[in-house]
C-alpha cells in the first residue's frame, strides 16, 4: 500500500517522500532489490529510538511531578519496549505499508513484533528528520501519550502487589481496595480510591481509571506504611 496515504490519514505533509518511503522498508526487501536505489528503514529506527526515549522520558517528567527518577525509568522502558512499540504500530496499521523481501511475507514478517516495533521507531525519526522534534512530539501527543495518562502501563509500577507481599509479611492482615467518589464530568471522569488494611484506611488515591485509582492509594500505604 501507498505510505503517502498513510501520512494522508495521519494528517501529516511529509517534505520529502523518499523517507517515510525509506521508514517502511525492512533490510528483507532492500537484499532483493539490489539492482535499484532502496535503503532499510535500520538508521531511521535508532534515530526514532532515541526520539521516542527523548519525548517520552520529557512527558513523565512534566506529568508526574512527585514521581522519582528510579520510577520514572521503571515507566518508561515499559512504554518504549517492543510490545508497547508493536501495539502503537498495529493500532495505526503500519504493518500493511511494510516493504518486505518475499521471504519475509511468507512467514508472517507484517505481524512480526521486532519489525513493527522497528517500523514505529523509524516513522518517528522519519518525522522528526523531515519536520523537527515539535512534530515528532504532536504525533506522540496524539498516539501514545493518552494511553499513558489512562493508566494502559501502570503495571509497569504495580505498586498493589508490592503492598500485598507486605502485608502477607504480617499475620491476619488482609487489603482491599473501596472506590470511594466519582467526580468530574463522563469523557473526562476521575475516581478516587482507598487501600483499606485491617479496617483501617492507609493510603488514598485519584486516577483517570478505577485501576490507577488503586494503585496511587497502594504506594501512598507503601509509602506511609
């Protein structure tokens, strides 16, 4: 398929079409296609790599103003591993616009988590090559950064099962977790959570999900416990 109908539905002008032509095609296709002027998408991956790492790693910082360096490294190499990177990349169907060596196609190489992952990182320092970091960051502010303010990583910082090894420390001590107020309006909804230990309440906190909810009042108890 065409890659420029693909940035067409992303709504993005790429400059210079070669290279988001060049983001699409896998080392598989160019050893086939001796004969012609085609290069792999393998440079254009480590410069996305380091973009995406970039964006991301400013993002955590701006959000999560009371979040440690150690948690927010924790954060960001699950956002930015390739089962997270292959999901992004099958979200936008970047596996129909692949160009693969015929080898490759036949076993699957559209579906292969390393290539999407590979071809996510190399749209991105595509993107960024042609229009700068600025576009780069709108594009992930658009198809990254809302799955994790709505918590899709939080098991990355599973701070419940932290606190219920904890508690599994000490005899007769048991948890749960009480969604105690729903405010805000429905598309942009907020709840709030208790860690409830023994009948007591020891750690209370707010997410855009129920989920998040409990795990910010899981490390307010491990942080106070």
């Amino acid at each position: 398929m065409d890659v420029g109908q693909l940035a067409k539905q992303l709504n993005i002008n790429f400059k210079d079409q070669s290279i988001i032509q060049q983001a699409f095609t896998h080392s598989s296709y160019v050893n086939e296609h001796r004969n012609t002027v085609v290069t792999d998408n393998e440079r254009l991956e480590f410069l996305g790599d380091a973009v995406l790492e970039l964006g991301v790693s400013q993002y955590l910082f701006r959000e999560n103003k009371e979040m440690p360096e150690g948690e927010m490294t924790k954060l960001r190499a699950s956002i930015v591993c390739e089962p997270s990177l292959m999901n992004f990349a099958t979200e936008l169907n970047f596996g129909e616009y692949l160009l693969l060596g015929k080898g490759e196609e036949q076993t699957g190489g559209r579906q292969r988590p390393a290539i999407l992952a590979d071809v996510f990182e190399a749209f991105l320092g595509a993107l960024y090559l042609d229009q700068g970091f600025n576009e780069a960051l709108n594009f992930l502010e658009v198809h990254v950064f809302p799955k994790i303010s709505t918590g899709a990583f939080s098991h990355a910082m599973d701070y419940k099962s932290q606190l219920q090894e904890l508690i599994q420390q000490s005899k007769n001590q048991s948890i749960e977790y009480k969604i105690v107020e729903e405010k805000g309006p429905s598309h942009n909804r907020e709840f709030v959570s208790q860690a409830i230990i023994k009948g007591n309440v020891a750690g209370e906190g707010t997410g855009k999900t129920k989920k998040e909810a409990e795990q910010r009042a899981a490390k307010y108890a491990l942080d106070h416990f």
